[in-house]
C-alpha cells in the first residue's frame, strides 16, 4: 500500500486487454479463503445464516419465516440488514473510484482494512467468549459478520477489473462453464478460487472442531495476508493472461 506512483498500463488497439497482475489474483484467491473461513462460523456455528451470500440467506428467511420460526427470521434479518449496511457504507468511501487494471485504488485498501479491524474484534469477542456466545452475542456477532463480507463484496466491485467477486460464486461458476470452458477459453484462476473457498471452509471448521475460541482468527489474518498482496508494486501486470 505504497504511496508511490503506478504504473498505468495503456492497451494498444488490436492487443488483448491487459489483465490483473498474479499479486492482484493472489489477494482475490485470499480473500475468497477467508469469506469461506467466515462462512463457517456464520453458518455452523451462529444461527445457521451466511455472512456473505445473500441469496441463499433470502431463501432461508422465507423457510423461516413460512415455519414461523422467529430466530430464524432475525438470523436472516440480521445477515441481510449487516451485509446491506457494509455494501452501502463502502460505496459511500468509494465513491468516484476509477479502478484500473494494475492495482486496487486507495479507498478499496482503506475499506479492507476496516474489514480486517473489524474481523479483528469479533475474533477477540468470539475468543473471550470461548466459542460459545449467548443469544445477544450471537446475534451482534451474525450482524458483524455480515457487515464486513458486506465491505468485502462492495470494495471487489469498486476495484472493477482488477477484482474479482469473492464472497458468492455462483457466477463465477457458471461463467467459467459456460464463456470458459464451453468457449475453449477455460481459466485457471477461477479453480483456484473455488478450491481458496473450499479450503477456507475447511481450514474454518478444522479450528472451530479442535480450538474453537481460536476459530475467529483465520478470516482477519487471511485478509491481511490479502492486503499485503495488494499492496505489492502492481507493475507486473500482464496482456492477454487468461483470468
């Protein structure tokens, strides 16, 4: 997260469009490991909402709310009014932001870093507590969750292409089926995130099972770990890598 200037990089008509450095890839594949660290917590061990994946919390609220089940309809409230709440906020920071392809602006970084802070202090919450919070500590821990894969999801958008979506794949997904591999074009950082998802989430309840005052710590330490990436010296990005 130098101060020094960037390297632009401008695109010749006729060449392919240049893409994010490995740097860049790197904290996207961090990122998604440490939104599937916290899914684990949010969903296994809170009220059995996602912090990050909003569709699904959607639907788990009109299952909830259709068995007339009111602690999960505030679950669900909570999951959706924190991650609204952290989209909004970040859009308010990152206002007038002009992404390029060879690092992520300034206020997308700031915005993580208050990710990371604030990941920091559920961990130290979720630690005191031993890993088994009451019914108000729960609920405030499902709200902060929430809140920061609401940051997180919002600061990918404003980093434009230089991003990618790190807390909900399902896009991902088909996009790589369809415009990758059905188009003879197949990524191969896109495996590499769903595996980083994957891995988070193991990783998150490997812990959760063995030393579960400790699991709140992955998420903060893997988002950091994403912003010293980011904050390398972006100018190695190159042309026409597949992404």
């Amino acid at each position: 997260m130098s101060d020094a200037p960037r390297k632009q990089v401008t695109e010749t008509p006729g060449e392919p469009p240049a893409e994010p450095g490995t740097a860049l890839r790197v904290a996207v594949v961090l990122l998604v490991a440490a939104s599937g660290a916290l899914e684990t917590i949010s969903f296994t061990a809170l009220d059995r909402v996602f912090a990050g994946v909003m569709t699904s919390n959607l639907a788990l609220l009109g299952m909830a709310a259709g068995r007339a089940q009111g602690a999960g309809v505030t679950a669900a409230v909570l999951a959706l009014a924190g991650f609204g709440l952290g989209a909004a906020v970040t859009a308010r920071f990152t206002r007038g932001c002009e992404g390029t392809v060879t690092h992520w602006p300034r206020p997308v970084l700031r915005c993580l870093v208050g990710e990371a802070l604030l990941l920091a202090a559920g961990a130290v919450v979720w630690a005191v507590l031993g890993g088994a919070p009451g019914r108000t500590a729960r609920d405030v821990l499902q709200f902060g969750a929430a809140l920061t894969m609401g940051i997180q999801s919002g600061a990918m958008v404003a980093a434009g292409r230089a991003a990618a979506p790190t807390t909900y794949l399902t896009g991902t997904l088909a996009t790589y089926i369809v415009k990758g591999v059905g188009a003879g074009r197949p990524s191969r950082w896109v495996p590499v995130r769903l595996a980083a998802l994957i891995a988070g989430a193991a990783a998150g309840a490997a812990v959760l099972r063995t030393a579960p005052g400790w699991a709140g710590v992955l998420p903060p330490v893997l988002v950091v770990c994403a912003l010293l990436a980011a904050g390398t010296p972006a100018d190695r990005t190159g042309r026409g890598a597949s992404g």
